[in-house]
C-alpha cells in the first residue's frame, strides 16, 4: 500500500467525500472494485481522477479505504 495521509486526514476526507462528490463512499468503493484490473496505488488513483473528475486528495482517500477494507476481508 502507498503511503497516504494520517488516519485523522484520512477519515476526515472521507468523512467530507459525500458533500463533495454527491455519492456515498460506499458507492465509490463499488465503482473502484467495478473499474478496470489495476495493480499499483497511484495507477487506481489516476483512473479514478480521471474516469470521474474527483479531486486528488478524494481519489487517494478512496482507494486506500478501497485497499484497508480488501485487506481485513483477507484476513477473515
């Protein structure tokens, strides 16, 4: 995973990304596991900027919350 922004930053945009964007994160996070197959973190970060015109800081935000979250379900 890349390095991202403190937990504090990170929870604090996600908090904001409804307002921002319109959508639930939740709706982003399917839209990210809907998108095309990419590897790397900044490769998903750039399609997400460009495939919906968000922000870097919510690309970021939502897919590092997309990878925590596919992360814990290995785990399980």
């Amino acid at each position: 995973m890349s390095q991202v922004f403190s937990e504090e930053t990170h929870r604090n945009l996600l908090s904001r990304i409804p307002q921002c964007t319109g959508r639930e994160v939740s709706d982003w996070l399917r839209t990210v596991d809907e998108g095309p197959a990419l590897f790397r973190f900044e490769e998903k970060v750039n399609w997400l900027r460009g495939a919906h015109d968000l922000a870097y800081g919510h690309a970021k935000a939502i897919i590092h919350e997309y990878d925590l979250r596919r992360a814990a379900r290995k785990l399980l």
